[in-house]
C-alpha cells in the first residue's frame, strides 16, 4: 500500500525528486538507482579513542536536489 510519512521518504522526495503519491515504499527504493544528489560534506576533528590520535571525520552536512 500507500506509504506513511517517515523522515526518509520526505529527503527521497525533496532530495531525489521520487514522488510518494500512490506508491509503496518498494516501488520508491527502485527509483534510486541512477538519481544524483548534492552532498555538503563536513570535517570534524576527534579524539580517535583506539591509538588517542586526532583524526578527521567526513560527515554529511547536508543533502540538497540536483
């Protein structure tokens, strides 16, 4: 059936462009492959707790429709 609204499904609307009317949460994931969407990343330095080294995340910061 028709899918609810869950956080995912709204960023696969307004980031991939797949609309959600009528459509089972199935029928929306095989719309994926091949769509394109911008990426901000963010680097943040950490304590790695392993060695006690700095070292660098890449975070995403943010998602936007190409």
């Amino acid at each position: 059936g028709q899918v609810t609204d869950y956080p995912i499904l709204s960023w696969m609307e307004n980031a991939l462009g797949i609309e959600k009317v009528g459509k089972s949460l199935a029928q929306m994931l095989s719309e994926i492959p091949g769509k394109q969407v911008l990426v901000t990343v963010k680097h943040a330095i950490y304590t790695d707790k392993a060695t006690g080294e700095p070292a660098v995340a890449a975070n995403v910061g943010g998602t936007a429709k190409v």
